[in-house]
C-alpha cells in the first residue's frame, strides 16, 4: 500500500476537499452522459419531471429502441450515488425498462435536460460536533396508475450532511392516506433499529466516544404519531 496523495477522483465520484469539510459530486460523468446521448446542447429544464406526470404501461405512444432506453436508465441508476433529486423519477422510468415507449423516453431525456442545468449538484459533508440523526419520509397516493400502488421515500440526515435516501413503490395498495402514510414511517424506523443499523450505530459510537446521539424522526401528520403511539397519548 502506498499514498498517492489527496483523493479527488473515484468510481466517477469527483471529491473536493476543504476546511468546511467534503464535497462529493458527479460533474464530469454528467457532462460525458450528455454528450453520449446528444443532450448537451437541448434546453435546461428546472424539474426532473412535471408534477402531474403519470407515466403507465397502456401509453398510447410508439415503442422505442429498449437497447439505448437501457442505456440511458442504467446511466442514470449510476448517477443517483450523488443525485438523490433524481432518484425517484429514474426509478418510475426504470418501470419500463422491457418495452419502452417514446412517452417513457421523453421523460428520461426530461431527467437529462435537468442535468444539463444542474451538473454542480452533489453532497456537503460539514464539519460539525453535533451528532443528532434526523429522518424525512412522506408517500405519494396511488401514483401507480397501472397497480394503484404508492411509492414510498425517506431520507437521513446527521446534523446537516445527507447520509442516505430511499424510494421504493409499496408491495401493498393503501386503501386510506393515513395507512398509506404509516409505511414509509415504519421502513426509516427500520432503518434506524434494523440489525445492519445497529451495528452502523455501534460502530459509529465507538468513533464519537461519548458524543450522544438523538433520533428524531419528521412525521407528516398528527393521525399518524396517534396511530404510532396508540393509546399511550
């Protein structure tokens, strides 16, 4: 093993370091994806996806190469290492990976124009002596149009720094928002107590020494810390 200096490349991972702490983005893999799939010189768009955007199976739309719509999916997946902005809207797009339509491929070259406007995106790991863990999730409601399944996502912050982020269609249809809301709130709990968290946190008290570390998990509605808590409130 020998030290080859600074780290400020790996993987496609561009790291900046500095006194307020690590940057990490993916501006030059950006820059090649766009270039690859001839985007580089479209317009920025400000969104990954309109608000309104459902995308299904029953498209009335051509079918597409799947090869290239692939391709720029898989690039994409890739790019979700630092981009969690995009990760949900490349997960719908990865829906129709089997036979795309040109309805699908226009949303994932949407993804892409959205890039063009922001290649400098990426995550800033500060400096900091508070150790608090944060957690965000909410849910759509039935945006599945096809299986009138809901999606689910969540993030986690320690102090200020994004350390991790997931979206994932529900297994089960939710008949009432507050149902549908509840299971979101049940996976970051599990990420927060599950067995591989558990070890994470273990090995990451032994690093802070005595430094305490506070869970507070953001609910998004009254109805479901009732019916978290139960009767005990």
């Amino acid at each position: 093993m020998s030290m080859m200096g600074e780290l400020k490349f790996f993987l496609g991972l561009q790291i900046v370091q500095s006194e307020e702490g690590i940057k990490i983005h993916q501006k030059k893999y950006t820059k090649e994806l766009l270039q690859k799939f001839k985007i580089a010189d479209a317009k920025p768009m400000k969104t990954p996806m309109h608000p309104s955007t459902t995308l299904g199976l029953d498209e009335e739309s051509p079918y597409v190469d799947s090869t290239m719509y692939q391709g720029m999916v898989g690039s994409l997946l890739y790019l979700t290492m630092s981009r969690p902005d995009i990760m949900f809207n490349v997960y719908i797009c990865a829906r129709f990976q089997v036979r795309p339509k040109e309805v699908h491929l226009q949303a994932v070259k949407r993804i892409l124009r959205y890039l063009k406007g922001t290649p400098n995106l990426g995550f800033n790991f500060y400096r900091s002596q508070n150790f608090s863990l944060l957690g965000y999730c909410d849910a759509d409601y039935v945006r599945d149009k096809w299986e009138r399944k809901s999606t689910s996502g969540g993030s986690h912050f320690l102090d200020r720094c994004l350390v991790s982020w997931t979206s994932k269609r529900q297994s089960t249809i939710s008949l009432t928002p507050v149902k549908l809301s509840m299971l979101p709130q049940g996976s970051v709990l599990r990420n927060y107590f599950g067995s591989n968290t558990i070890w994470k946190t273990t090995t990451f008290m032994r690093v802070v020494f005595l430094y305490s570390v506070i869970t507070l998990l953001q609910l998004t509605s009254l109805k479901i810390l009732f019916c978290i808590l139960g009767p005990s409130i």
